[in-house]
C-alpha cells in the first residue's frame, strides 16, 4: 500500500508529463492511460 506521501509524489510527476507535453494529445492520453493502469492493478 502506498502512502500518502508517494500518492502526492505520482500525481505531481502527472502532472508535470502534462504540461510538458505541450498540447500533443497522443501524449497526453497515453499518460492517462497509464495512469489509470496503474490505478486499477493497486485496488
């Protein structure tokens, strides 16, 4: 189980993907694809 601390820290490196991908949507989706990957394998 993560802790709160590591939560804070994945969103935070989420957010920071976003921004620098600079409006190339395929990026952008991909992150949040990940992400939500990543979301369903910890529950």
């Amino acid at each position: 189980m993560k802790t709160e601390k590591d939560q804070t820290s994945e969103g935070l490196n989420q957010i920071f993907e976003i921004i620098n991908a600079k409006g190339d949507t395929g990026e952008i989706k991909q992150i949040l694809q990940t992400n939500e990957t990543e979301d369903n394998k910890e529950k």
